[in-house]
C-alpha cells in the first residue's frame, strides 16, 4: 500500500513521538509550526476544551464546498490575538505549509503517554477562514477566542464521536469588542497576500461597518457582536453589527449589486427564522447596510421582506430609506456637531 504524502494513513493512533520526527515540531503546543518540513501541527483535546467551554469538531452540516472541522485557538488567559501558532495556522498558505489535524483519544496502556488520531490533511476556509466567539479563559474571565474553519484535503477520517452536537434550542449571545477585532484581523490577513476583486468587496464591506460603528457609538449607541446559535445546527450566525439596545441587526454588504443585497437579505431572513424563537424586549428589527443606494427593485425586495435599509450617501453620511417615506439622515463622523 502506498503511503500518503504526510507519512501516515488517516486513522493512524500515535504519539508525539512518533508524529514529530515525520512530520516535524517539537514539544507538547496545541500548534506546533514545522518549519524545515512545510507544515503545521494541529492537536485537538476535548477534555481542555471542556474546561474552557467549548468543543473542537466537525460540524454536522456540510456546506455547499463540503465538511467544515472547527478548532479554537491557543491562549489561555485573555483574548486571543493571531500569533504564534494562531499566526500559524492563518498565514499557512501564504507560507506554503500544510495543517495536519490530531484529536486526542487516550493514553498508551500502561503510561501516561497520550496518543493521538490523525484526521488528514486540512487547509483554511478561504471563504470564512475564522469566527471569533466568546468562552473563559483559566481565570474564568470572559474574552475573544479564535474559531478556526478547516477543511480537508483529500482523504480523512471524520466519525461521530467527532462530531459536534446541534443546539437543543436557539440562542444568542453580544459581544461588544468580537465584531471589530475580526474585521481588523481579515484586513491584516488582506494586506498579507494579492487582492483579487472579491477581497476588494470584503474590504469595502468591513470599511463600511467600521465607519457605520463609530458614528453609532458618537452617537451614544453600544454597536457589537451578534452570535446566534441556531436551533437543531452545529453553524453558527455571525452578525458583526447589533445594537442591544433596540433590538436592530444590520448586515454590511460590500456592494449595492444585486448579488451583495440578495445574500444580505438571505442571511437576515434566516437569522430572524431563529431570533424570533428568543424572547427579547424589543421587537426585532432587521436591516441590510449598504455602500451606496441600491437600485429601486432591490430596494422594494427589501421591503417586500420586511427588511430596513441604510445606505451612505456621497457625503460619507448614512441615510434610512424607508419605502414610500421621506429618508432619514444620519451625521457623519466628520461633520460639525450642531450648536
């Protein structure tokens, strides 16, 4: 039988001894660059991510490009940030280094040697490559970890007992800080590698809900992180702007095209499907943030959908258009304030 490029069958249960002299790294780290061998160690443990309140593992739901394995980054006390192994695991491609993904799955008999399972080969999801979501760090403090999306290359091993277990119900959960730390990290992994016109498209969305935020918070509003877990799902609904405080969701879009206001509208119709299952104290209000002000049939779409919109103007200000009324404007950051 040939053996795979890594040196090992997916499947295979090792140890670190074992694993490190093929594959390079060093040490016991959840990540273990390896830089003469061109790769990326990766060990997930669920009994430490059982301390810290979350799980590794594969979501139960395969996309339209297939299966997604999600893995938390290291850091144990405080928000997370991308270095060391999190910077790792980010740039891997930029690097031309391949992640290759361990789960724990004991002890050899006898010793306190841990053994591992190795799952196969994985890269970033290029489309959603990381969420940043809330959990404890060992002090029990609340803070910011990285969620990674890795998915396989080739062959793998993937098994239930692996496998996350779907939300009993519909939740949600604000942070304050996630949403603008993970636009700031997309944009330093942007400036890192060649733009192509869809990360023109990203940049001008995270652009927009930068600016949309700070004139909210000028204006005395709390902007943040909206984290919704969907009810019988192992995915997550990210929403970087939620204002707590009425109830409001908007979705950034990088373009007014069609294509950018459709999938927002897609996106805040399946986050009010799940909302609307968690008691609040304001009614829901769901609304599509747009570069500049989408031609009439989108904009009566919206409508149609029960979606608000707020557009900026040429001005740099931001503008409510509701259908069939006079427009509401915001001030912009730059302008003077009234006397």
């Amino acid at each position: 039988m040939t053996m795979p490029s890594s040196g090992f069958q997916p499947g295979a249960i090792l140890t670190r001894k074992q694993i490190h002299p093929v594959l390079g790294g060093s040490g016991y780290a959840g990540i273990c660059p390896a830089v003469e061998k061109r790769n990326v160690l990766i060990f997930s443990d669920s009994a430490i991510g059982k301390r810290y309140g979350y799980r590794d593992g594969w979501l139960a739901e395969d996309d339209d490009l297939g299966p997604i394995f999600t893995y938390t980054g290291t850091g144990k006390r405080g928000h997370q940030a991308f270095e060391g192994g999190n910077a790792a695991i980010l740039e891997h491609a930029q690097k031309g280094r391949t992640l290759h993904l361990f789960v724990a799955v004991g002890k050899v008999p006898g010793s306190d040697t841990r053994t591992h399972k190795y799952i196969g080969k994985f890269k970033l999801d290029e489309r959603k490559p990381f969420e940043i979501r809330e959990a404890k760090d060992e002090l029990g403090h609340d803070r910011n970890v990285i969620v990674f999306r890795l998915r396989p290359i080739g062959h793998c091993v993937r098994e239930a007992s692996d496998t996350l277990q779907p939300a009993p119900e519909s939740q949600s959960r604000f942070n304050r800080t996630a949403g603008r730390f993970a636009r700031a990290a997309r944009r330093r992994r942007r400036e890192r590698q060649p733009q192509t016109d869809i990360d023109q498209v990203a940049a001008t969305r995270d652009d927009l809900a930068d600016a949309f935020e700070d004139r909210q918070v000028v204006s005395g509003e709390t902007i943040g992180q909206l984290d919704v877990s969907m009810r019988n799902s192992t995915s997550r609904l990210m929403f970087d702007l939620f204002n707590p405080a009425n109830n409001t969701v908007y979705e950034p879009t990088g373009s007014a095209a069609s294509e950018s206001i459709t999938q927002a509208l897609a996106q805040l119709l399946r986050a009010r499907r799940y909302l609307n299952e968690i008691p609040h104290d304001q009614p829901l209000h769901l609304m599509v943030l747009a570069p500049a002000l989408p031609q009439g049939d989108l904009r009566d779409l919206l409508a149609e959908h029960g979606i608000g919109l707020v557009y900026r103007t040429d001005s740099g200000d931001f503008s409510e258009f509701e259908a069939g009324t006079p427009t509401r404007s915001f001030r912009c950051l730059d302008c003077p304030v009234p006397a």
